[in-house]
C-alpha cells in the first residue's frame, strides 16, 4: 500500500484524528483517495483541534466521544481495512498528577477498541502508536527493541501495558496490530497551548512570540527527532503488509542533535527569541531520560523507511505553519 493509488477506496480509521500526528495522517490519505473516519475524544488538555482538519473537513467523517465508550465504537470499527490507533495522552507530566485518568485514555480505551475489533472486524490491520517513553533511561545507545523497557513515568507505563495489550490480542485472537515506537515527533498541527506535551512546540512558540527559550540544566540532553511527513510515511508503510503483524519496531534512529543545539536553530530562524540555561524543575527531573537516540534498523529492514526530512527544513516550515495560522493554535497560554 505504498503507491499512490494503493490507498484508493480503502476504508480507514483513524483515532486521536483531531491531534498532530492523526490529523496529518488523515491529510496524506484523503489526497491518496481513502475513505476515512475520525474519532477523538477532544479532550481539553490534548491535542485534538478541529483546525486541524482545514482543508478537508467535507470529505472525513469525524465522531467525538472517548474509546472507552465501547457502545460507540462498533459502526466505526466495522468494514475498516486499517485502523491508526493514535488516542491517548501523551504527556508525562500530566500522567503523574493525574494517574487515573492516564489509564483511562492509555489502557481503558484500547481494550475497547481492542475488544470492539475482535468482535467485529478481525481482519483489520491496526498500527498503534507506541513511544520510546516505554524504554525509561537508556542503558546504551543507540536503543534497540532488545533494550529493557523500564518506564520513568506513569504515561510510559501505561503505554507499554497498551503496547502488551496489542500483541496479546494479536497472539491470543489472530489480530493484525503493529506497534510503533515513536521518538520526538515535530511538525505543523502540533498542540500549542501549553509546554507539557513535548519541548520542542513549546521552543516554537516562544521563539515565534520573541520570548526566552529555557533550556533545562542548560539543554545538553541529547535527542533524535523525526519530522510527521516521515512518521506519516511510517504508519502507512506498517499498514502496507502481513510481515509487520505482531511486531514492534523504533523510529527515529538520525543524527543526535542537543536541546540547545534546536534552540540556537530556532533563534536563527525566528531572531526575536532569546535562550536561558535555567535550574531543571523538581518534578520534570524526577522523569527526564537523559540522552536518547533510536536504532530503527530493524523497520528499516522490514519495510525500507527512513526519516528524511532535515531538521532544519522541519523546523522552517514548522515556524512557517504557525506564522500563519497563529489563531488557531495559541488559545490562552498554560504552562
């Protein structure tokens, strides 16, 4: 399903199709001519937007309510060739002053999806969205699937009991579910409003209103970053055929680059913005990882992926994006 009209006619759908990833995915197969269908809880401390969907908003259908809600799922769930299972929360911070609600939106809701699939539309191919949270501070790098998952945070626990979910019902009742670990993903349609979902939109909006970028314990913390065009490329390749069924696979794996290394780029393209190296807050030190790059050897064996994007050309037309369409994104500023 790699060509351009391999995706013609097909029925998808996509869930957490209001965020950043979900939504470019849905823009990469409407022009390839799929059916699609969105769901998304449009939680208010998530990334869903209907901003998101400019563009193509008559030709998706998108539902909200929450997975959990497992009555609503069976109409969207039936007849779909794949389904891109983006829900949930993804912010650290949140998971450990809000725990419950963490599992609700990362276990709850995928075994009701999971749970809705079997019953229904077992022949669906599912590709969930992972994260390298899962794997907690590397022991060695680059980091492999091999790597021992020991998660620093609640978010990444529940994540990996997800990931463990996924692959029980592919084992237990013959579902088709891939899982892909995601690195630092950046690009247009990212959540803006507040810093607690990923550093790198929060650097974008400071640079784009002219303030002070703070870099934690001066950002020496090393990352590899992978643009969404290259992650939307990820998913549809992982959805393209049988031999990536029941495994798990990294993205990411380019060249390390530093927080400050991102943030210097960012002065460079926005020059109103300032950097400050500033003492590592309590409870973001207590999670941090510390240095991180993937080895994304194994998917690229499998499939032929690669990020490709740089990150310079990200970036600009990440600054580029919201330049103009600001209003959209901003709301009232939460940290």
């Amino acid at each position: 399903m790699t060509t351009r009209t391999a995706w013609r006619g097909k029925r998808v759908l996509i869930t957490g199709g209001l965020g950043f990833i979900g939504s470019n995915l849905a823009h990469r197969l409407v022009g390839l001519g799929a059916d699609v269908a969105l769901v998304d809880s449009l939680h208010p401390e998530c990334g869903g937007n209907w901003a998101n969907l400019a563009g193509i908003r008559p030709r998706v259908r998108a539902e909200t309510f929450d997975l959990a809600e497992m009555e609503k799922l069976a109409w969207m769930v039936a007849g779909r060739d794949a389904i891109f299972n983006l829900a949930g929360n993804v912010s650290h911070i949140d998971s450990m002053r809000a725990p419950l609600d963490d599992e609700r939106a990362n276990v709850t809701a995928h075994i009701a999806l999971l749970e809705t699939v079997r019953a229904i539309n077992p022949a669906a191919k599912i590709v969930y969205a992972g994260t390298r949270q899962v794997y907690g501070k590397p022991q060695y790098l680059p980091v492999d699937e091999k790597h021992p998952a020991h998660p620093t945070d609640v978010n990444g626990a529940h994540k990996l009991a997800a990931e463990h979910l996924h692959l029980v019902y592919a084992r237990a009742h013959g579902l088709h579910a891939t899982i892909l670990r995601l690195t630092n993903t950046y690009g247009p349609r990212m959540l803006m409003r507040h810093n607690r979902q990923g550093f790198i939109a929060w650097f974008v909006r400071q640079a784009l209103d002219g303030e002070t970028i703070k870099l934690f314990g001066g950002g020496g913390q090393t990352r590899d970053l992978d643009y969404v065009d290259d992650v939307v490329n990820a998913f549809l390749l992982a959805a393209a055929g049988e031999q990536t069924s029941g495994e798990v696979y990294n993205l990411g794996g380019g060249e390390p680059v530093t927080l400050k290394a991102i943030a210097q780029l960012l002065c460079e393209l926005c020059p109103q913005a300032k950097l400050r190296s500033v003492p590592f807050p309590a409870e973001k030190k207590a999670i941090d990882i510390g240095d991180y790059r993937a080895d994304a050897s194994k998917f690229r064996a499998a499939t032929g992926w690669r990020a490709k994007t740089p990150l310079r050309t990200g970036l600009e037309r990440m600054v580029a994006y919201y330049t103009k369409h600001k209003a959209d994104y901003w709301g009232e500023c939460e940290q």
